[in-house]
C-alpha cells in the first residue's frame, strides 16, 4: 500500500510539474510575440533617418520661390499610450529665374536673389506599426499602408485625396540600414512614380501624393540613415550641411538658369580684375578654379555628377557664395 501510494504522489507531481512546464513556455511564447510586435513599433524611424525635399512655387512669370528643406527625428512623445517620434525641419529657399537673360521690370525675381533661412523648428510627430505611419499633427491620422498588391489602389490618407485613383502596377524593393524595403511602382493622377516602405514618395513624406491645382512641385532630392544616402544613390549625409558658409548679400553673385543641366549663366553684380571663382562639391571638394575676365561668364558642369554645388567669389577680400543645382 505504500508502495501505490508513493507511485501516485509521484505521477501526480510529476503531472503538475508537465503542467507547469507548459505555462512556462506558453509565458515564454507570449512575451517572446509581445517583444516582436512592440519591436515593430517605430521601427522605420531607426538609424536616425534624414529626408532633404525641394519645392518649387510659382510667384510669377518665369519666377519661383525654390525652397531646399530637411525633415529629421529628434526625440519621442508619448500622447496617452502611443508613443510617437518628433519631426523637426529646417532649411533655406529664394526667388529664382528659369528663363535666359535677367527677369524684366515688376517680375518678382528683379534684383539679387536674398535667401531666407528656417532654423531648426518642431514639425510634427509621427509613428509607425504593422508597415503603416501615422502623423499627428492635429490628431492621428494614417500617412502610408504599405501593406500592398499589385493592382491595389492606394488608401484615402494624410496626403492622398479621396477618389485618386493611385494604383501600384509593380514591386521590387531597394536595401537601407532597416534592411530591404518595399518599392511601389504608382500610375494614375500621381506626382510621384514611386512609394517607397518606410521612406514615403518621391515627392516627399508628408507632401501631397495626387496631382494638385496649386502652383507648387515637390522633389524628395534624397533619403540618408546615419549620414548614409540610400535614395536615388549612395553617398554622405542628405542633412543640409556644409564646409562652405552660405553668405546673404545683396551684392551676391547672380546665376541662372538654377537648377540646370549643367551650363549656368554667372553674372557678377561686383567685378574686379583681382578676383577668384571657385566651385566647390557637396563634399567640400574642390573642383575648379579660375580668375574670370568679365561680369559676364558661362559656368559648365556637364561634366559633373548631379547634385548641388557651390560657387564662390572672392573678391577684394570678400567671399561670397551661391548654390548650383545640377539636375
């Protein structure tokens, strides 16, 4: 009798030690799956990501006000229990002529370019979670769902208008530091041809998707995580910095057409015979040098890879400098 009664107290305990075992790992699956999902939240914010957008608007014949911007992480914020991640801005724009000779009397763009400068300033929060963003800015509303087919037509959001018609045609997908991310293909009354995961538009993050009736354009010039560009193509950091100071002067050098394909018309406002140009890479590099002859002088960078350059003029112990936009 004792006998029995022990092999029963011992398949009874172990029977309770089987069942404690399960809900050890039935806890252990649970807060393993808690871990994924909350790892996903804001995960397309990581590697501090960098967005440099340009927009063009038109004030008048020929005439527009170009502004270069960044949006970048800086922070979180937690509104009830959703935590969000803080988007700040900063950048620079001015009035600029896209058409031969200088702009005639009255059009906005007469007289030396002057630029204004934004400082650093808080833009608006956002989120992420299940491959969708979300902005808040003045509630929550959904920004992208990247959750998407081939043949789908892109959800009603933050940026894209009701009854837009934007559909995804193909998929493939382009590799950053938050490892590959989906590329949608877009046709339909789209400005942008491409959505990219985690990144936004070729138009921007928050900028508008369809096709507007406003005088405004907007370019998503590049994407950078950890001051590494992934979009269009690799290379430093897309926060707007640079070796070379920018100088406001009303005496600055005039250039157009800006942005071009190359060829640029300098037009010196102050000309001496003693005087230097220099054009500089994003890099601070370097790439030519040479003392011009009149006021007047045809700049060429054909040559050089797209992207934005910077000219300086120095001149009777002054220097003053202006940016190329190589498109």
């Amino acid at each position: 009798m004792v006998l029995l009664f022990t092999g029963r107290t011992t398949i009874f305990n172990r029977t309770n030690q089987i069942q404690r075992m399960k809900h050890f790992y039935t806890l252990i699956i649970i807060i393993c799956f808690i871990g994924v999902s909350n790892s996903q939240t804001n995960s397309y914010f990581n590697n501090n990501p960098c967005w440099q957008i340009k927009r063009m608007c038109q004030v008048g014949s020929n005439c527009f006000k170009v502004d270069y911007y960044n949006y970048f992480i800086n922070g979180d914020s937690l509104i009830g229990s959703t935590q969000y991640k803080k988007v700040y801005s900063k950048g620079y724009g001015n009035h600029q002529y896209f058409a031969m000779g200088p702009p005639p009397a009255g059009n906005p763009c007469v007289g030396p370019p002057s630029t204004t400068y934004t400082l650093t300033a808080f833009a608006f929060l956002i989120r992420s979670s299940a491959k969708k963003i979300y902005v808040y800015i003045s509630g929550d509303t959904l920004l992208y769902d990247f959750n998407l087919n081939v043949g789908d037509t892109l959800p009603t959001t933050f940026n894209n208008f009701s009854g837009s018609n934007i559909k995804v045609t193909s998929i493939d997908s382009i590799n950053t530091l938050n490892g590959w991310m989906k590329r949608f293909q877009l046709s339909g009354s789209s400005t942008s041809t491409h959505l990219v995961e985690g990144m936004g538009h070729y138009g921007g993050l928050i900028e508008l998707l369809p096709i507007n009736v406003t005088s405004c354009g907007w370019t998503l010039e590049c994407y950078s995580q950890n001051n590494t560009t992934y979009y269009p193509t690799s290379g430093p950091s897309c926060l707007l910095s640079t070796k070379i100071k920018e100088e406001l002067s009303v005496n600055k050098p005039v250039i157009y057409p800006n942005p071009s394909e190359g060829k640029y018309q300098l037009r010196l406002t102050e000309f001496s015979t003693n005087s230097l140009i220099e054009i500089y890479n994003i890099t601070g590099q370097l790439i030519y040098s040479f003392a011009p002859k009149n006021e007047s002088i045809e700049i060429d960078l054909r040559k050089e890879k797209a992207g934005i350059y910077f000219l300086k003029y120095i001149s009777n112990g002054e220097t003053r400098s202006v940016k190329l936009i190589k498109e």
